[in-house]
C-alpha cells in the first residue's frame, strides 16, 4: 500500500468471471498486526498506517450468511515507493515489476493498483508487452489476419504488429493466433529471441553452444528442440535461467515477464 500518512483501510477482492469483486464488509473480520523489529513478532495494532510490514489475519463472519470467507493471513507493505498493492518491496520481482511499470510494458490487472504478479500470461498479453517495448503505433497493415483476433479486440493492434514483424506466428495448419492461450517459458523465449531480431538487438548464439549452455541446467535436456536456440540465446543474453532448472514448459508469470523485458531493454523503442 502507498504510504499517505493517513490509516489506510484495506479491502478484499475476488476474482469472478473477467472481473474482480469487493468483498462486502461485513462479510469477514480483519484483525491488524504491525512487526516489531525490536521483538521480531507482530504485535496488534488499531490501523495501518505508519510505514512497514503488516500480518492481516482474516475470519469469517459467521452473521453473514451470503459469504463464505476462508481464514487467512495476509503479509503487507506499507511504503513511500509507488508500487502495486500486491508487489511488496521486499519480493525478488518488486524492481523488475516497478520498472516495467515506469517503462510503460506493462500495467495493473484493468489499470488498477493490483499487478497480479503470479499470474500467467496469455499470447494476446505477451504480444501486448513486446508492441510497447517496440514503440509500435496504431493501424498496423497486416496484409493477413487471424481467423480468432477480432478487428476491436483491445490486443489486436499489437498482434498485427507482432505478426508483421515475424515475433509471432498463428498455429501450423490453421489460421488461429489463439490469443488466450498461455504462454509457457521456451515459448516466450522464442518471441524475445525473434523480437531481438526484428529490432537489431541481443547477442547472437555461436554455433553449437546452445547445448553446451543447456548442459548446465538440471533440465536442460528437457527443453525441446524446436525451443533449444531461442532458450539458450535468452540464457546468453542474461535475461533468463538464473537459478539450476529453466523449466521451460512451465507458464510464464507477469512478474517473469516483467524480469525478462526490461533487463533486455530498460525503455521502449523511440
């Protein structure tokens, strides 16, 4: 939460269909806890409001028959930094987060202050992110189109883009873009690889060393063929692999995304 040196008074929200929704207040009780540093605990306090770490500890209310609330302990940052409510200071992802943010790649869920960091990312999304850090304009020509990417679809721009400049394609064999697909690691390698192409950037594989650079990794035989350049070239070029397994058919989730576009390229495309 932003530091405003008023109490703050969090809410929950769910996910419901597209959307997400306030839970009403009555329906659980909050009880607030500030850590002490001085006793290493969390000791219960009337608000939020001075800056640092929170314990919310959530139950249900059991008067409210129209809600079911699961009790749960949520940790929360109160800072001076401007950042998502669900992106604490302290996360591994919170710089990569904040600078896609600054940088313009990426946004809140529906513009809100909640970045869903863990979240997974879809093909229409990913092709969003690489649109922007490319600069690219409105009214892309191109010269195809995708039999499911609808002319007012909020990502169709930015799939024309990425289609024109061969960072994606449609599905062999059929004319789909598929643009609520997932995208997993090895494939999101594969647009970044592409987009270092169309953009004149990156370091370029030397031949033959894209198995020597998988052999480190515990998976590294697992990563497919048709995905072993663009994963080693993304271990290269430093924006992926830092820990001992690539798993490369996992999906890749916003914060990754976040990581892996603005250590590659810090601002957008002039």
């Amino acid at each position: 939460f932003a530091y405003t040196g008023q109490a703050i008074k969090p809410g929950l929200v769910y996910a419901a269909a597209d959307k997400l929704v306030e839970l009403p207040e009555g329906s659980y009780s909050l009880t607030i806890k500030k850590y002490d540093e001085a006793s290493w605990t969390y000791k219960e306090v009337k608000e939020m409001k001075d800056l640092g770490e929170y314990l919310l500890v959530v139950t249900d209310n059991a008067d409210d028959a129209n809600h079911i609330v699961a009790g749960a302990e949520l940790k929360v940052t109160v800072t001076d930094k401007k950042i998502f409510s669900d992106v604490p200071n302290t996360a591994w992802f919170y710089e990569h987060v904040y600078n896609a943010q600054k940088a313009g790649y990426m946004k809140g869920i529906g513009d809100s202050d909640i970045f869903a960091p863990n979240q997974t990312t879809s093909r229409a999304m990913a092709a969003q992110v690489l649109a922007r850090m490319a600069g690219a304009k409105d009214g892309v020509d191109t010269g195809m189109s995708f039999s499911d990417v609808a002319a007012d679809a909020w990502y169709a721009n930015a799939v024309a883009w990425a289609a024109t400049t061969g960072v994606v394609t449609g599905y062999p064999g059929t004319t789909e873009f598929r643009p609520e697909s997932n995208v997993n690691r090895a494939e999101f390698c594969i647009m970044m690889q592409r987009y270092a192409a169309a953009t004149d950037q990156g370091v370029a594989l030397e031949a033959g060393e894209a198995d020597e650079i998988l052999a480190k990794y515990e998976d590294g035989a697992s990563v497919p063929a048709w995905a072993k350049e663009a994963v080693a070239w993304a271990v290269k070029n430093e924006i992926f692999g830092g820990y001992t397994v690539l798993d490369p058919m996992g999906d890749i989730t916003r914060a990754q995304m976040a990581k892996m576009t603005t250590v590659f390229q810090a601002e957008p495309l002039k």
